[in-house]
C-alpha cells in the first residue's frame, strides 16, 4: 500500500487564524449562487461576499487584509503585487445600522473582487478583518480555482468489515484537456472536504493509478470520513410563536429567548434520514423586509439529554454558526436537577443545523454523540493542487463536489 501523509488541520493553525470576539455575530461568507456554503470556492474572477454583525452598534473602521497560500495554509513566498493588482488593508466602507431591533447592531458587508482589489492568481486565500491599529479581529479562508481539469466523483460505501456501516470513502478521477501532468505523484496534490470544513480535511492524496493523462484515486480508508449523522435542526424566523424546532419562545427583557426541544444521543439508535443543509443557516425572518438589519437576536437554549456521560465529559453545540469550533461561548452545561446538558447562544432569527459534540480527556469527537452512519448525506468538496518545477505556489486547477445522497458499495 502507498504510504503518504493526511492531515487532520487544526481550526487555528499554521496561516495565523483568529477567531472572533463574542461582539462579532452572523458571519457569513459565501458566493452568491451557493447560499448555504459558508467556504468561497471560487474561480478566479468571480465575486463573493463577507457580511458580519457588532453588536456594539456605531461606526467602527474595520479593514481587510489577504494572504495567498500554499495547499497546507502555509503562506506563500510570493509578494502582494505577484497575486494582487491594486492593494489590500482596505477600509470596510458598506455598512449600515441595524431598524427597530432590541439588540442594535451594524452590518457590515465586503464583496471581493472590487474597485480597490483583484486577484491575480489561483490559491488558497486567508482573509483578516482588523482594526484601525491593524489588530486581527477574525480570518475567513476561501479559495480561488481555475477550471483546467475536470473533476468526476462518487462515494461508497467502506469495503472493510469493521467500518462498512460507519464510513463513507472518496473515490475522484481527475483529468485534463489543456495541461499535461507532469511528474503527477508530486505536483499534483488533492484535498478533500466534508460539509466546507478544514479541521477534517483530508490533504496531500497522491494518484493511485496514472491512466494516461487521467489521474485515478480509488482508495478506501486512505480517503474515508466518518459518516456522522444528520443535523438538528430549528427555525425562529417569528419570535412571537414556537416554529420548527422550538418548544417555547418569549421576551425576557431587552433578549428574546428560544427554548429548543431537548434533544437525545443518536450514537445507539438505527439511522434515520432527516433533511438538512449540511450544518450552514440561513437568515430569515418575519418582523421586517430586510432580515439583514431588521433580523433580531435571540438567546437560543440548546439541550441534550445525559446518556451516562462521564461527569469529566465536555459537551458542545457546533455547526457553521460557530464555524464548527468547540470552544467555551459554545459550552453546554449538566444542569443535575433535570439531568439535561444546557446552554445558550446567542445568534440572529434563522434557519440554522446543529449538532452535538464530545471532548473526552481534551480529546474532540464531533460524532460521538450524534453516531457515525454510511448512509448519511453529506457534501463533498475536492481541490486539485499542482506546482510544477517552474512554479513558486499551488495553483488550484480544478475542484468537484458531490452530496452522497447514493452511497454504493
């Protein structure tokens, strides 16, 4: 069997990422023709938007910065003027402030390419919104691709024993009209994403098979994920009534507060299909025309029924609203009267997937909770890499994506 190595990439890692403050909500970044990715895969010259809510109201001066790298994040040798033609750490100018809202809020909104920007290379692209005093407030990755190979994929089923009813194998094929593969085995390098997320990716895949000018990848385990189960789901778009999802809704105050139906472990149970978007939200709501600055916020309660959890166990909520990291703002709590994990989020009227994840001795299992299950749809992206001797980055030449709604054997 060949050996090379994959990476499980680390929410923070590598091309300086930042997470952002508790005052920054409803990030949302996505290309207009794809409203639930919140990953831009984009080819170059398209345009895609970033939009985000501070919930300290007013005008602060936000900037944008962009740093092209390399097929592991790691960034590029390049200059600004070999990627960029016109300049980045560019002042954030479209905003406005939340209408007739409990919570204020000012939306702010970046669609790149624009006037004082555009890109020049294919890559991997870390976007950094910061301050006046160039201080990182969050990051944002997205990706740039040009259409030079053609991308076919499916999904099976596991062909060994023991993970056959857990996980779901990537199979591609990948060739090209236009660009002639030379020394495949090293320039050309494949990442394959579940769901738009990076802390599972699967990198550095090398061709299992050269047909020609055909590159050919039919591994089982090499490029398998665990299945996972469908997400959780709720909706409150009207805060004046329970909807999909919502046991009770009610103001306390100057917050509005959604109690969601208590949910149960899944990890024991037979898989049943639920339709769902892949974790991502969707704004909506009732009370205006414009959701973006007439949405309103709201405490929602997640809850879990105790499954025999250690009392050492930690358990989270994640999904794209907390860009899938198990981190404290997304803490559930063992409330021992009513024996039910607890805790609340505060985020925008939506639509929005969820699920429930487990630390175990600082150890994160984003399955262990819900179940792994072969049968589960979920979405796959591939990116195809290639540097060739003369290069000095990964050009990204091409990228496929495929929901398994037909895993086969």
């Amino acid at each position: 069997m060949k050996k090379f190595l994959l990476f499980l990439l680390p929410l923070l890692s590598l091309a300086q990422e930042k997470t952002a403050p508790d005052y920054i909500k409803t990030i949302i970044f996505r290309t207009g023709d794809d409203p639930y990715s919140q990953l831009p895969i984009v080819s170059l010259g398209g345009s895609f938007t970033l939009s985000f809510d501070d919930l300290r109201g007013g005008e602060t001066d936000y900037y944008y910065t962009l740093t092209h790298c390399n097929y592991n994040w790691q960034p590029s040798d390049l200059l600004k003027s070999e990627y960029l033609r016109g300049m980045d750490d560019v002042r954030l100018t479209q905003y406005r402030h939340s209408y007739s809202t409990l919570q204020p809020y000012t939306h702010y909104n970046l669609t790149l390419p624009n006037d004082d920007t555009e890109f020049l290379l294919t890559g991997n692209y870390l976007l950094t919104i910061t301050d006046s005093e160039q201080q990182p407030i969050f990051t944002r990755r997205f990706v740039l691709y040009s259409p030079t190979t053609t991308v076919q994929l499916s999904v099976k089923q596991s062909r060994e024993v023991k993970y056959a009813e857990t996980r779901q194998s990537v199979q591609m094929r990948i060739s090209s009209k236009s660009l002639q593969f030379v020394s495949p085995n090293t320039a050309v390098k494949v990442t394959i994403l579940q769901n738009y997320r990076w802390d599972n990716a699967i990198m550095n895949v090398p061709p299992q098979y050269i047909l020609g000018n055909d590159l050919v990848y039919k591994y089982d385990r090499e490029t398998s994920f665990e299945g996972g189960n469908e997400y959780f789901y709720f909706e409150n778009r009207d805060l004046r009534s329970p909807t999909s999802g919502v046991y009770a809704t009610r103001r306390e105050g100057d917050k509005y507060l959604c109690q969601l139906f208590t949910q149960a472990p899944r990890a024991h149970l037979p898989y049943t299909y639920n339709p769902d978007i892949d974790g991502n939200f969707r704004i909506v709501s009732d009370h205006g025309r414009d959701n973006t600055i007439e949405g309103e916020y709201a405490l929602v309660q997640f809850s879990l029924a105790n499954n025999n959890l250690s009392p050492s166990d930690q358990v989270y909520v994640y999904g794209a609203f907390s860009d899938n990291a198990l981190t404290e703002p997304y803490q559930l709590h063992l409330d021992e009267k009513q024996n039910v994990y607890v805790g609340n989020v505060y985020l925008k009227q939506g639509f929005y997937n969820y699920k429930f994840a487990l630390k175990r001795n600082g150890k994160a299992d984003y399955n262990a909770i819900g179940g792994n299950f072969y049968q589960t749809e979920n979405t796959y992206t591939v990116l195809v890499y290639y540097r060739d001797t003369a290069d000095r980055y990964d050009r990204v030449i091409g990228m496929g994506s495929l929901q398994s709604t037909q895993v086969t054997r």
